[in-house]
C-alpha cells in the first residue's frame, strides 16, 4: 500500500505548476522504487510561509530510510545527498528501525534550523555527514 504524504495546503501555498511538478516528482519516486512510503522532508507550510526542510523526497526500501529525490536549489542538494543514499543517523541518532515518519519527524524542523544527515551512498562502506541549515524549499524552475 502506497502512502503519500501532502502537506494540508500545498496546492494553495505553492500554487498550480508547483502542486502539478510536486505531484510529478512523487509518481516517478513511486515508479522508481519498490517503496511502501514516499514523504517530503519539510516542514508543513505555516500562515502563508512556505516549506521549510531539507528538500528530499524519501522512501522505505528494505526497511531503511532511502533518498529517491533531491529537489534541485534545496539545502539536500546544496550539502551533497544523492538519490539512492541510504540514511542511517540524523541529528547522531541511529535511525535503524524507525518507521519513515519517524525518520521525517527528525529531519523536519523550522526554517533556518540546524541537521545532520549521515548517509551511506551506494557501494560505500563508510558513512558520510552532511550539515545543513533547513530552507524554504522552491519546487520547478
């Protein structure tokens, strides 16, 4: 079963092209892996603010916490996550066994905010950090 989470109010905060890209972006994470969830790493738009996270889209694979996506301009791809990478600690807290929307509670936070993603890209024994400021997150061109 698919669950795809949205964020109450999207559509109105980021208006059409944004909503319709969004809902692009999230089917080709869902054809493109064999997943039981797809989230958006940000936080729900507040009054008329915008997202505010990392800017990755993630899914369960395996039973770990998977990248599928890294929004382009976002703070994910500013520090280096790619597609694929594997996360294993945010914030120094192991992430082994938690349920996806537990991972996404760590990573979402106020705009402006301070994480840490450790990843393992793919076909790398060792762990890699990435310290980024959470950012309104700016979804197409």
């Amino acid at each position: 079963m698919w669950i795809v989470s949205i964020f109450e109010g999207v559509l109105l905060q980021t208006g059409m092209l944004r909503a319709v890209l969004l809902g692009l972006m999230l089917l080709a994470a869902c054809l493109s892996a064999s997943a039981q969830m797809v989230q958006i790493v940000a936080q729900p738009p507040v009054a008329a603010g915008p997202l505010a996270g990392i800017g990755a889209v993630l899914i369960t694979r395996s039973g770990a916490p998977v990248i599928s996506e890294v929004i382009p301009r976002s703070p994910a791809a500013g520090a280096g996550l790619k597609a694929q990478d594997t996360i294993v600690w945010v914030n120094y807290r192991d992430v082994a066994g938690m349920k996806l929307d537990e991972v996404v509670g760590l990573i979402r936070g106020p705009s402006g905010s301070s994480v840490a993603i450790t990843v393992l890209h793919p076909g790398d024994a060792k762990p890699h950090t990435f310290n980024m400021t959470r950012a309104p997150i700016v979804i197409g061109p």
